[in-house]
C-alpha cells in the first residue's frame, strides 16, 4: 500500500497537549451524617432497615454483598486513583476531519499506514469491472498503561463489512471469544492463588490473518494516490471484515498450538499448558489477552514468543480489559464498569437528573403492544443494548435489563420511560461492581428462583440464577423460560434445571482452572415442592407433563455433582433477578452496597 499522506508525521503526541476532553461527573447527593430514626407510627411494627434480621442461611446477603463494591477513591491506592482519572476523562474524536489536525491521532494514523504496508495489507490498482469496492473509517481509541497514565494513541482503519456480500467477499465468519463468565473465574481464581495477572494487547491483530476471498476496499481517508479511482485490493484481514476475526482465531491458536498450550473444551478461548507441576492460562478476547499462573519463567518465555510471531504490548498487570476496570486492594480485587456507565449517562443527557431507589418501577406492568409507538426504534434498541453490556459487572439491572430487551422488537413510549427509569438508578451509584475476595474459601454454592408466570403477554416465567466462589459472583442469569409453566412449582423446577445446567459446565471449567472445591455443590431454592420433584421420582397429574430433559436434575444429584437446600425468600440471592422489587426491598437486598 502507497502510505504518502498528507499527516505530519514530524509531530508526535504530547500527553500535556489538550487534547483529551473531559468527562463531567455527576454530582451525587451527600449523604446525610444524622442519626436516622423510624417515625412512631412503626413503632409496633418489625422494620428489617431498621432492625436488621438475622441472617440464617450458609451464606448471608451482608457477606456477598459488601461495602468493598463501590468505589470509593480516598481508600485506594494512588496508582488506582491515577487509573480512574484516566480512563474517565480520556475520550475519542469520531470524524476524521477531528482527529486529522491533531498532532497525536496524525502520529496514530501514520503509524497505522505503515504497519498496513509493512505487512503487505493491499494493492493499489484499478476497479475490475463487475467488482465492488468496501468503504472504510478511522477509529480512535486511548490506550492506558497499568498505572493508567496514557500508553499511547490508537488508530484503526476499519472496513465497513456491514456491506460485504454473503457468497462473494466473505464465505464462514464465526470465530469465538472467552466467555465474560470465565474472565470472571480465571480473575477469581488468580486472586485467591495468589497469581499475577497481565494484560497483553497484539498490535494490528487482525492484519496477521490470511486472505482467501477476493475484497476490494476504497482508498482510506488521508491515503494520497497518484491516479485517480484506484482502489485497495486486499491480502490480508483488516478490522470490520465479516471472516477477520476468524481468520486472526486460527492463526493464533497455530502459534499457541505450536508453543505447547491448548484450548479448553469448555471455552476455545481459553488456552492452558501444565508442566512439571506449572500452569499458565491465556484468556484472550480478539486481540486482548489476559495471561495468569504459576509459572513466571514460563509466562515471561511466551510474551517473548508472542511478541516475535505478532509484535505485542505488554500493558504490565491487568488494570483495564473489555471496558471493565480492576482495582486492587490488600483483600481482594475490585471489577467495575465506573466509566462505561458515566459515559452511558452522559451520551443519553442523564448526570443531572434525580436518582431512582430502583432499577425498575414495580407499580407499572410494562405490555408490549401498549403505548405509542416509537418514532425511531433504534435509540431504543442502542441503549438497551449498552445497558447489556453493563450487566457484565451488575448483576443488579439484570432482571432490568432482560425485561427491558423482550421489546426490542417494537419499542414504545413506557418502554421508553422505563430505561431511562434504570438509567437514573444507575446514576445513583455509577461506581457499583463486583468484588473478588482473596480470602482461600473455594465453595460453590448456587441460588436460584424464578417469578411464575411473570410475563402478562406470554404468561411465561423468568427464571434467575446466581453462581458465587466462595464469596465471589462469577455467574448470573435472568431470562425468560421457553415454555408456559403451568405450577409455580414447575416454574422453579425449570429454573433448578437451568442452575445445575451451568454448574455441570463450570464444574469442567474449575477442573481446568484447578480450583479446589468441594465434592458437593450446594443450591438454595425457596421452593419445596421443587425440591420434592428433583429428590424424588414423581410422575403424578401434576407433574407428568414436565419435559423428560428437566429431569436431569435428579441425575446430577444422584451423581453427587450437588445438593439440594432449601432457604427462606428473604434469604434467597436469585430473588433480584426474576421481579422487579420496591426501593425498599431493593435497597435491603443490596444493603451495604449503596
């Protein structure tokens, strides 16, 4: 590829330059230091926010959720600070006339044009006849180093695959990512090992993989060419093609192949090797890689060999991954999305309005062909589907978020009104997270619940669950059931089903990861009925029409894979995943987050 530009490749950025534009935060509400105290009116009454209840379960809510889940700047270290205010007022130019008369992204886009010729990306030649040319954009991102100063500036010539046509420039396009659930437990288990935990970022990943269908690409902005209507003709992968993912997966994994390492069964984006009584693990997103374990010499050997095959950053210890920031503290890490979420309420005019005790309002029963009809859908469909996103470390907005989605398809007016309801819950407590404890305890325990026929269209049930590592969240759940129940019991036995489905898969995943738990994983469900149907082999009236595949159930726990126990509502975790609770109960279940 030509790479004469018109960029100024004399200038190179300068962190002091304004160049990075603020981020205003929103101004929560002091809380008040008075001594609250309940009104007389209840004083012949049992107020749990007043009086606490004890709790009598194995696990109590107080114990997972704990203040260690928000953040709080003056109680962390200066590197963390550091971190927080960089990747929350760093941000992006979107045009290329923006970004083109800054002397930082000009250094950025240059190098990218050298990186494209270097590796032989394209040719440049005329149009064939009966082709088609893709177009293409610049993309901008900052990069931060581990103690969150700026590492450098980013840009990415992007195709716009959206165009490409199925058959004619592209064939199979499927390629797989680690799972969010297993960055949880490789995160969690590295904490309570005691591992270091880096972070590696491959440079122009994607410009690694080979090329087999012939795709023509428009000449990118800022590329000076002699001849007018030349276009690139493409070799290599380049990012937004529909199979470039694909094709960087299987170079990658040749190269770790080639090196010893193998991919889980339980999740391809997870590579381990084991020797002579190490281990190391790769997680790897794309082009974003977490490495892990026991075997330093082993880890150092292979960001070496890396860095030879691909040319990688090494970022130092894990700090900032997928838009999920990680703090540490001396008792555990802290997984927040504290930026994404200002960003989310800045882009949707949301800092200065007045918060919501809870993600969803329990008084209003949303339809879906109820309402007008929204004008322009895909605003809706937008935010609900960043709201998704932030449900990666806020198993809170969970159940928010899934009711929310079941409208996607024809979004109106309350539909409307009820996200940005969740969106000014969010503004309460932006900081909210999860925290992964060091603490040496390694029990699974599972909850689940479900809320019988839930919804007023379908009459379906929703059904949630929650995973937790000795005190650490690592898998959460709350979706709508394929089928109508037709017993509460039922209901909750198909949400068991769906619980001890996902323990059969991590109890593979913690086999690779070497975790010690327990022979037995103990699940809490609220129903005994359910309980009764699992324990026992009943195939009454009342539960014969129940599908064979439920049933399962009963062989896992004749397997010893777990146990069952039963647990009061107000002791029940899952219960905030399947219904929309008061701000009272909301705030009770979350208690010492807020």
């Amino acid at each position: 590829m030509d790479t004469r530009s018109p960029l100024d490749t004399t200038l190179s950025p300068d962190v002091n330059d304004p160049i990075i534009h603020t981020v205003d935060e929103p101004v929560l509400p002091r809380k008040s230091s008075r001594t609250h105290k309940a009104p007389a009116y209840l004083n012949d009454y049992h107020c749990p926010t007043t009086t606490p209840k004890q709790h009598t379960s194995s696990m109590s809510l107080h114990s997972l959720f704990s203040n260690h889940h928000h953040i709080t700047p003056d109680a962390i270290s200066p590197d963390n600070q550091f971190l927080l205010q960089s990747v929350c007022h760093d941000s992006e130019p979107m045009p290329y006339e923006k970004a083109a008369i800054n002397p930082a992204w000009q250094t950025a886009m240059t190098q990218e044009f050298e990186a494209l010729h270097a590796n032989h990306t394209s040719d440049l030649l005329p149009l064939p006849l009966g082709k088609r040319a893709i177009g293409c954009k610049w993309v901008y991102k900052v990069n931060h180093k581990a103690d969150g100063s700026i590492e450098r500036f980013k840009a990415r010539l992007v195709v716009k695959g959206y165009t490409q046509q199925a058959g004619i420039d592209y064939v199979e396009t499927f390629s797989p990512v680690v799972k969010m659930t297993t960055v949880r437990s490789l995160i969690a288990t590295a904490v309570k090992r005691g591992w270091s935990i880096s972070q590696l970022d491959v440079n122009n990943a994607f410009l690694h993989g080979d090329l087999h269908e012939e795709v023509y690409m428009e000449a990118p902005p800022g590329l000076m060419v002699d001849t007018p209507g030349l276009v690139c003709k493409l070799s290599k992968s380049l990012y937004g093609l529909k199979q470039a993912s694909r094709q960087w997966y299987e170079k990658q994994t040749a190269a770790l192949y080639s090196r010893g390492y193998t991919h889980s069964v339980n999740d391809y984006s997870l590579f381990y090797k084991n020797s002579n009584k190490s281990t190391v693990f790769l997680a790897v997103y794309v082009d974003d890689v977490i490495l892990t374990g026991t075997d330093s010499a082993e880890i150092d050997s292979l960001k070496k060999f890396l860095h030879d095959q691909f040319k990688i950053k090494d970022l130092g210890r894990l700090h900032y991954f997928l838009g999920l920031e990680v703090l540490y503290k001396s008792d555990g890490v802290l997984i927040s999305q504290r930026k994404f979420a200002l960003d989310l309420l800045k882009e949707f005019d949301c800092l200065h309005c007045t918060c919501s005790p809870s993600p969803l309002d329990p008084t209003v029963k949303l339809k879906a062909k109820e309402g007008i009809v929204l004008s322009d859908p895909t605003f809706y469909r937008k935010l609900v589907g960043k709201l998704n996103f932030l449900t990666n470390t806020r198993l809170d907005i969970s159940y928010a978020v899934q009711h929310l989605s079941q409208f996607l398809q024809d979004p109106r007016e309350p539909h409307l009104h009820a996200v940005f309801h969740l969106l000014r819950y969010i503004k309460r407590d932006p900081t909210l997270g999860i925290f992964m404890s060091n603490s040496h305890d390694c029990t699974v325990r599972a909850f689940c619940d479900s809320d019988w026929a839930a919804c007023p269209d379908s009459r379906r049930s929703v059904s949630g669950y929650m995973v937790v590592l000795g005190n650490n969240p690592i898998s959460w759940k709350s979706k709508k059931q394929e089928t109508v129940s037709l017993s509460s019991a039922e209901a909750e036995y198909m949400s068991l089903r769906k619980v001890v489905g996902e323990l059969v898969w991590l109890n593979r995943l913690f086999e690779e990861l070497a975790v010690p738990t327990s022979t037995h994983y103990a699940v809490f469900c609220d129903s005994q009925s359910a309980l009764h149907i699992a324990r026992n082999p009943v195939f009454h009236e009342r539960t014969k029409h129940i599908e064979v595949d439920c049933h399962f159930v009963r062989n896992k726990l004749h397997d010893g894979l777990m146990t069952l126990h039963h647990v009061s509502t107000s002791e029940q975790l899952a219960d905030i995943l399947t219904k929309a609770l008061t701000g009272i109960k909301h705030q009770l279940f979350l208690e010492s987050w807020m």
